[in-house]
C-alpha cells in the first residue's frame, strides 16, 4: 500500500470530520430568543416582552448554508476517493478508499434528503 492512498483516506477521514461538525453547527438555533442574553433580560425586568412566534421573527438560512456546505465537503471527499481509487486499485488500497468514502456517501445522502425536505420561502412572502 502506497503512501499517497494512506495520506488520501486521512485526508478523507478529516474531511468526514469536518462536515459532520458542519452538520452539528448547522442545527444549532439562530433565534434571538433562544438567546441567553433574552433569557437573562426576560428574567431580570418584570414587564419583558413576551416571545416571538418562530414564524414572526426574521427567517435564518444559516442551518441550510452549512448543510450545503458539509454536503459539498462530502461530495468532494468521495471524489477524491474516487480519483484515488483510478490511480491506485490494488486490493488492498480498494478496500481502504471505499471504506472511507462509504461513510461520506451516506452523509450525502442524508443531507440531500434534509435539504429537499427543508421549508424554503422567499423574502417576499416571508413577511
């Protein structure tokens, strides 16, 4: 087994790392009310205003920003595996680089379903 396929599937493994900690940002909550600042404030002064509907307050794309963006980390991975693999297929390294980019396939799929699944509204109709 060559060292550029070795140094490849840890590039690879990285990358896995990388997206799946993308995917974990990405579902943290943006609203200001979920806020520990709102939290300490609505505690604090007696007469604070009451929550806002999730629908009223201004939509974040943040979490379907880093679902693309992990799926393009994932996408490229399983194209790097891929090239590995042209260059290197002897058992052996086959093995390895279809191990480390099953994982990431996976990964791509998931994220491509929560995207299509993701409510989308455009700005005009947001208000």
């Amino acid at each position: 087994m060559t060292a550029e396929v070795l140094l490849a599937a840890g590039y690879v493994g990285v990358l896995l790392v990388v997206a799946l900690g993308l995917e974990v940002y990405g579902r943290q909550t943006t609203s200001a009310w979920a806020s520990r600042i709102f939290a300490g404030y609505r505690r604090a002064v007696e007469d604070a205003p009451a929550p806002a509907d999730p629908d009223d307050w201004p939509h974040s794309e943040v979490g379907r920003f880093h679902r693309a963006v992990s799926l393009f980390v994932s996408v490229i991975a399983v194209v790097l595996a891929g090239a590995e693999l042209v260059r290197h297929h002897r058992p052996a390294e086959a093995v390895v680089l279809v191990a480390v980019s099953v994982p990431h396939g996976l990964l791509a799929v998931v994220l491509v379903r929560r995207l299509r699944s993701a409510k989308v509204l455009p700005p005009e109709q947001a208000v």
